[in-house]
C-alpha cells in the first residue's frame, strides 16, 4: 500500500533498518547520524556523521600509535579483532573472508554488551 510514496521499496526493504530492542550497542541501527537521518533533520544528520568519522580516525590512529609504540619497544601488541567474526580461508575459493566464531546470540540472550566498543 502507497508503495509509490516509499520508493517502491517492498516491506522488508523499509523494514531492514527499524530499531530492534536488545541488539548489541554497535548494531548500525543505533548510529545516531542514521537516525536523524530518517526523522528528516538532514543538518544535524551532516554534522553527527562527521562527527563519527572523526572518532573513527582518532580510534585508528591511536591503534596505530600503540602498534609503532610496541614495535619499538619490542613489547607484545594485540591488534584489534572483531568480536564476533574472525578472517579465515574459504577452502573452496581459498580468499579470506570474515566467517561467524559465536558470542553474540549469547551476549544478547544475557543482555551483556560489555565487550562492545564505544562506536558511536
């Protein structure tokens, strides 16, 4: 119903990106930028996206800095790993690609996101 007025996007299409409670903080659903988005307030969507991104540089930067600190030093550095996917080979394609190592379905059943970044 009034598919024109929507783009003529189907059902799942408009529905893909509606909040769902109990997801993980880092779900994209949560970025604030994308949520003023899609209330309309286009100017404050602009300024929320940049300032995403710019927190997103500090954080690379900082992990690089940390990295090139502990080259030099000769100590250990953990790079950064995603929490719930890990890079492994497909055995048939043999190219990388991120493959599911479980935890999350945990995480959201007790409702612990202590692990999650702060993103956003």
């Amino acid at each position: 119903k009034h598919a024109e007025n929507m783009y003529y996007f189907s059902e799942l299409a408009l529905t893909l990106n509606a909040p769902e409670n109990g997801t993980a903080p880092t779900d994209s659903r949560w970025r604030p930028d994308q949520r003023l988005m899609e209330n309309g307030r286009w100017d404050e969507a602009n300024v929320e996206k940049q300032r995403l991104e710019e927190k997103q540089r500090l954080s690379r930067k900082r992990r690089e800095a940390e990295a090139a600190r502990a080259t030099e030093d000769g100590t250990p550095y953990d790079p950064y790993k995603p929490l719930w996917f890990e890079r492994r080979k497909d055995p048939v394609t043999q190219e990388l690609a991120h493959v599911y190592k479980g935890g999350y379905w945990e995480s959201k059943e007790k409702q612990d996101w202590s692990l999650c970044p702060d993103i956003f």
